[in-house]
C-alpha cells in the first residue's frame, strides 16, 4: 500500500516566488535532485499524464510522503520541473538589458514582458497546462505569477499614474494562461506573432 500524505500539507512550491530559494540541508537536496529527475524522465518517456506523486516516489526511491512534504502536491512537482526555465525568465526581467529589464520607458517594458511571457509559456505550455488545471487558483497561488502582477503593477504605475494597476495588471495576465493559449493556438490556429500582434492591440487601447 502507498504510504499516505500528511493531512495537513502546504503547496510549497507554489508559494515559493523562484527567484531565490534557502540553502537546503545535504539530504534534502540529494532528494530534491532524486525526485525532479525522477518526475523528467517519466514526463520524459510517457507524457504528462502519467505524472503521479506516487510513481514519482517509487522511481525515485523515496516515501510518497517525501514527495508531498518536499512539493505540496502535483502542481508543486510541476512548478518545481519549471523552475530552470523560470529563474531564466525572471532574471532576464528583473536584470537583463532593455526593453525587457530595467531602463527602458514602463510602457516599453510593459510591452516586452508581456511579448516574452507569450514566449514563455509556448516553450513548456503542456507542462504550465497541467500546473495549472490542477486546481481552480494553483495559477495565481503559484511563486511566479505573484511575481509577474507585481512587476506589471510597477510598470503599470509608472507609465499610467492614474489607472487601476492592480485589476489592469490581472487582465493583462489573463490571456496569457497556458489554458488560453493553447486554445488560441490548436483551436484559433493563431500563430506566436498573431497573438502578440493582438496583445499590441490591447495596449494601444489604453496605454
């Protein structure tokens, strides 16, 4: 029988905003590397689907309790599988050269994240789909969305004083849902420039 999780377990990983993370002790980052190496190779050989917590920990070789404690629940392993891709993302935004990082006009910068975000998500949208769908908030409970409304509020504060940068930084995110995207590029058949182009379009309505 598989050992059960805690009743009480909190999502680390998706609470963690990406950017940064505490030293680990030896063993917990031995199981750290075990158990994410373990979740790419099934991710790997067999698709998303069969990413369970459970055939993660017996790959591995650790309790599934480990697994639960260590990342929450599947959305936690799915962020976790995200992260290198991630920390990328957010250094480019956060240090990187403009139009993208710091120093550029704020609508500019606005424009240029919102362009990369699109990139972002097309490079691991079956994986970001899946973090996703496993619950109706994990997106906006998750480490780097916290991150992308706050840096979008910013931005949005500088270029437009006077608007609602917090329910306007929301929206703009919104369309940029691994969900939505994916229905917009199999269903719509929009192509990356197509929806970028129309993100443009949105701007220009207000900023």
């Amino acid at each position: 029988m598989a050992e059960q999780p805690p009743a009480e377990r909190t999502p680390v990983a998706l609470s963690l905003p990406i950017a940064g993370r505490p030293v680990e002790r030896a063993d917990a980052a031995r199981n750290r590397r075990k158990i994410l190496a373990a979740a790419t190779g099934i991710v790997s050989r067999a698709g998303i689907t069969a990413l369970s917590l459970d055939e993660v920990a017996r790959v591995a070789g650790v309790g599934v309790g480990t697994v639960y404690r260590r990342f929450g629940d599947r959305a936690g392993l799915i962020f976790a599988l995200l992260d290198e891709e991630e920390r990328q993302f957010q250094s480019a935004f956060m240090q990187g050269p403009p139009p993208l990082g710091p120093g550029g006009p704020p609508a500019e910068r606005v424009r240029a994240f919102l362009h990369a975000l699109v990139d972002r998500v097309e490079a691991q949208r079956e994986l970001l789909v899946a973090a996703e769908t496993s619950s109706p908030t994990a997106r906006f409970t998750s480490g780097p969305y916290t991150i992308y409304h706050i840096h979008l509020v910013t931005l949005l504060g500088l270029a437009r004083p006077g608007v609602d940068a917090h329910f306007v930084a929301a929206a703009l995110l919104a369309p940029l849902s691994a969900t939505f995207l994916t229905f917009q590029r199999r269903e719509r058949g929009f192509a990356v420039d197509a929806i970028k182009a129309g993100l443009d379009d949105l701007l220009g309505l207000g900023l």
